[in-house]
C-alpha cells in the first residue's frame, strides 16, 4: 500500500471534521437516556455500542436491506440510522422500515450528508434538506423533533477529495445556516415519550 493510501486509511479512522458538531450533539441526547434499561439497534456501525445499553445490536447495511427486511424484525428503544439514508434505493420504504424496527415511543436518530461529494459506499442516491427530512420521516409515522443541520463554507472545500479529521485550533466550528453539511433529528415512533426541543 502506497504511502499517500496508508495516509488516507489513517485520516478515514479519525474524527471527521463535517461530523463533529453533530456527533457532539447526539451525544449530549444520548448522556439524557436511561441506556440501562433500552435496547439500541445501528444500521450500519457500531459507533454506539459501547454507551451502556441493555442491549446493542448491529444490523450491518447493506446486507441488512432497509428496503426489503426480513420478517420479522427485530424491534428496540433506540434505533440509530446514521449516514446510511443517502445509499438506499427506496428512502420512503427505509423510512417505514426504520419505524418498524422501534416499539412504540422509541427514538430515531437519523443523519444524513447534504453538501457532501458523492460517496458510492456500495451506491449514493440521495440528500435530504432538513425539510426533506422531516417530511420524509413525518410520511413514515414519525413524530420529527428539531431538524438541525451543520456546515460552514471551509468544512466544505476541505472535505472535497477527502473526509477531513477534525483537528482543533484549525477547524472553524462556525455554522453557516444555508452551507449545511450534515442533517440529524431525533425522531419518535408514535406511544409513550417526549421528544428533545
């Protein structure tokens, strides 16, 4: 492997720059929850495995099709759909499939790029406003919490040709409200629960 591949490998497991704003407040939700006692589900990742949940399950995208899941699926408190939404073929059917996978008055928590280069990790089909967004989940049975986006013209020339580690002191965490670069919600399904302003 080429020195400038080796570099690139390194880069792709750090913190990415567009991401951080966003996971740092996922996180904030997440510090809120009785994780002890709710079972988590990633499509796709396994960033939240650690968190102390009851239970923590992966469903590994694509193999586990969130356009054709199997029967039946399995359900949980939380489900998390990170930059995954972009990749499906059927956002609309995903969508229904990621409100099945919760028991009533579980919590969604999507993400998806929007001012992202194009990334076929296998395909990538899609990006979502944050109105987009909400519409998308609200079609879907969702009761959609504060849509929240994050951008800033920087981030995005930086993340042109590759997805830039944040590094503090030097990555600008100002947000440009029409630069969004990144969109995240917390989503519930319909029962029990209140959700996040």
């Amino acid at each position: 492997m080429s020195l400038g591949k080796r570099a690139y490998e390194a880069a792709r497991r750090l913190p990415q720059w567009a991401r951080h704003v966003m996971d740092a407040d996922i996180e904030r939700y997440l510090a809120a929850l009785p994780r002890s006692q709710m079972d988590a589900l990633e499509v796709s990742g396994n960033a939240h495995g650690g968190a102390g949940w009851r239970s923590h399950a992966t469903l590994a995208f694509p193999s586990f099709d969130l356009c054709q899941p199997p029967d039946p699926l399995p359900q949980a408190d939380v489900v998390f759909c990170e930059q995954v939404l972009e990749h499906v073929r059927d956002p609309w059917r995903a969508a229904r499939t990621l409100h099945d996978l919760l028991r009533p008055g579980g919590r969604l928590i999507v993400s998806t790029p929007f001012l992202i280069r194009i990334h076929p990790e296998p395909t990538d089909y899609w990006r979502f406003t944050p109105d987009g967004l909400r519409v998308l989940l609200e079609q879907a049975g969702f009761r959609v919490g504060a849509v929240k986006k994050w951008g800033n013209l920087s981030c995005l020339v930086a993340n042109t040709s590759f997805w830039f580690p944040y590094v503090p002191l030097i990555c600008l965490l100002g947000n440009r409200e029409r630069l969004p670069l990144v969109v995240w919600t917390v989503a519930e399904r319909a029962g029990e629960g209140q959700l996040p302003a």
